[in-house]
C-alpha cells in the first residue's frame, strides 16, 4: 500500500509541476493549469487519507 500510495502521490507531483511550467511559458492556459493541480490536490488528499485509514485499521504485517 505504501508503494501505491508513494506512486500516485509522486506522479501527481510530477504532473502538477508540468502543468505549471507549461502554463508559465503559455502553452496551456491558466484555467487548464488550476483543473490539473486541483485534480492532482484531490487525488494525493484521497491517498493520504486510505494511507492513514490503512496504517490505522490494516494488518500489521
């Protein structure tokens, strides 16, 4: 679980910072760079919190 939660958080990471350094230089718009942070905001919150809800309730193998 760790890993696919490190992987995912990473990826939105990596997306995020594309997406920004695409909207500086104007290749995409703003509005497309605040929908892809915010998607990625929203899809790293949900990972935290199965994180946390795993480490809380999961085995502890």
């Amino acid at each position: 679980m760790r890993v696919i939660s490190f992987t995912v958080l990473a990826i939105c990471i990596a997306i995020s910072v594309i997406a920004s350094i695409l909207a500086i230089w104007d290749f995409t718009k703003t509005d497309a760079l605040w929908r892809t942070v915010a998607t990625c905001i929203v899809v790293s919150g949900g990972m935290v919190a199965f994180g946390v809800v795993n480490s809380l309730y999961g085995s502890k193998d």
